[in-house]
C-alpha cells in the first residue's frame, strides 16, 4: 500500500465533514483536486472508503479504520511539527554543559536566568578541572565549555564573555592587607597559598610572574578556590584566585583585596566548543544569551 501523507489528510477532512465541497473549502483546495486525492488513496488501499447515499457521503468499514489512522498519523505529524518548531526556537532541548571549577560560582545563575525564558530546556552540568575540560573539547564531548584563556594550539571557536580578574587575597590581620599600591618587593618575601599545576589560574598567575622577572615563595598546593580560601584565612599564606570565588567571604569580611601595583591580572571567562561542531538549538540560543547579557546577571565583586 502506498499511500501519501497529502492524501491521509485529505481523507481525514472528507471524513470529517462527509463533504468533497466542505472539505476543499477547510483544506484551500478544489474540489476536483480533493476528489483526485481520494480516488488516488482508494486505488492504492484496493477497496473503497465511501459510498454515496444520495449526495451524503457515508464511509464504509474501511473507510471507518482508515479515518482512525488517518486522524492518529496526521495528529502525530503536528506534534511532531510543534517540537521540532520548539526545538528550533530553543523552547525545548537539552544541553550538556561543562565549565572550569572557578566558573562554577557563576554558572548556575546563568543556568537558571536561561531557563526561565525556556523552561522547558534541560542541562547536565560537569564542573571540572582544565585538564578534563580540554580532554572533553579535544573528544567532541561535551556541547559548550565555559573555562578561562583556552589554547591556541587546539581547533577551537573560543569568544571571551565577561572579565576573569585575579586578585590577591589575604585574611583581615594581614598588616599589607590595609596599605595601598603594595609592590612586588614588598611580596618577595610573603608565602603564596597556589592552585595545582596545570589550572588555569595556576597557568595565568606563572605566566603574569615570568613577565614581571619575580619569583614567589609557594608553601601549599591545594586543588580547589575553597581550600585556598580557608588556608589563606587560617593564615598559612597569601592566595591568588578569581574574584568570582569571593562574594561570601568580602561580605562577612573573613579575606579582603589586596592593594598590589599592577593587580588585578585582566583575563576573561570564554565560552567554548569544538570547531566544526554543529551546535543544537538550544546550545545555539544558550551560546548567544552567555555573550549577550551574562554582563547584567553575574556581578564581579572587587573590593
């Protein structure tokens, strides 16, 4: 049996309205054409749909069961036709989201302002390490990256998004804590709390000190922003980290900025993903809406 998608919507309007004339009307056709597509659908099941009763229409037994299938089939291909439209407007789809540990503290609350313009999106979240980050891109994992400067050397589409400064922190009974334009000099001689090597504030904080010709003293190295908030606040040392990771403690005053000339590093947050990756709707709308307006939803405490 072949039979057309054209010819069981037609029929489905013939049913419903045991009319050729009413049913060309609703379907924008001529009757003659509706007539056509009904001889057609009859040819090709072998046995008819209809008979006449005077000038009423009525369907036999077959053309009963084909007007329930015609009705399921035609019902389907609307939905159908309505989640592929929500896909394509970004209503519905769901994104496989990965971003630095750092970003975390902003991530969510870009997740969540997306989400109340598409409720019905969906997101899996992996809050990871640079290593594992670039892993993932490198193996087309993951749909959009959010992480710190990516590298050159991979085949990338990378825009920057929102500044990333890296500060000083100490705890408040730190004596360099209250002085203003603290040199490099002065920090020869303080140790530095660090992140693990190969992060990306790990990288950045090497990169900028090379450049300067300065040489820090390191004690501990610690894997996480919260470990090296809770050292440099029990004392074990100054630290280093973005100040997105401070909202809570400058608020309750437990660290504070340090006041060094030439700080804060200037970096950026990037959004990522694999060069020649065919971003979904949804990772499409979700890409756009981080570059257009993550400015008015993240705030970046400074001091």
């Amino acid at each position: 049996m072949h039979v057309t998608l054209r010819q069981l919507k037609v029929f489905e309007y013939v049913a419903r309205h045991l009319n050729f004339t009413r049913a060309a009307e609703a379907l924008h056709l001529s009757q003659p054409a509706v007539s056509m597509q009904i001889k057609q659908l009859e040819e090709s099941v072998g046995i008819p749909l209809y008979e006449l009763q005077g000038k009423k229409i009525v369907l036999t037994e077959a053309g009963r069961e084909l007007d329930h299938y015609s009705r399921t089939i035609n019902k389907l291909l609307e939905e159908a036709e309505e989640v592929l439209g929500e896909l394509k407007g970004a209503k519905k789809g769901h994104l496989n989201l990965s971003v630095a540990s750092t970003a975390n503290y902003f991530a969510t609350n870009l997740i969540a302002a997306f989400k109340k313009r598409h409720p019905q999106t969906t997101f899996s979240l992996d809050v990871t390490n640079r290593e594992t980050l670039l892993r993932q891109l490198e193996n087309n994992e993951c749909d959009l990256v959010i992480m710190g400067r990516p590298p050159d050397e991979m085949a990338l589409t990378k825009d920057a998004f929102m500044p990333n400064p890296l500060v000083i922190i100490a705890n408040q009974e730190h004596p360099l804590l209250r002085e203003k334009q603290v040199s490099f000099d002065r920090l020869r001689n303080e140790t530095f709390v660090i992140r693990e090597k190969g992060s990306g504030t790990r990288i950045a904080m090497e990169r900028y000190f090379a450049e300067k010709k300065v040489t820090l003293q390191t004690g501990m190295e610690m894997n996480s922003n919260e470990a090296i908030k809770q050292a440099v606040e029990a004392g074990l040392g100054l630290g280093i980290v973005s100040t997105h990771t401070l909202g809570l403690e400058l608020e309750t005053g437990r660290l504070g900025i340090m006041d060094v000339v030439g700080f804060p590093i200037a970096r950026h947050w990037y959004v990522v993903y694999r060069e020649g990756r065919r971003l979904s709707p949804v990772a499409q709308a979700f890409r756009h809406f981080v570059l257009s307006e993550s400015s008015s939803i993240v705030e970046v405490p400074l001091s």
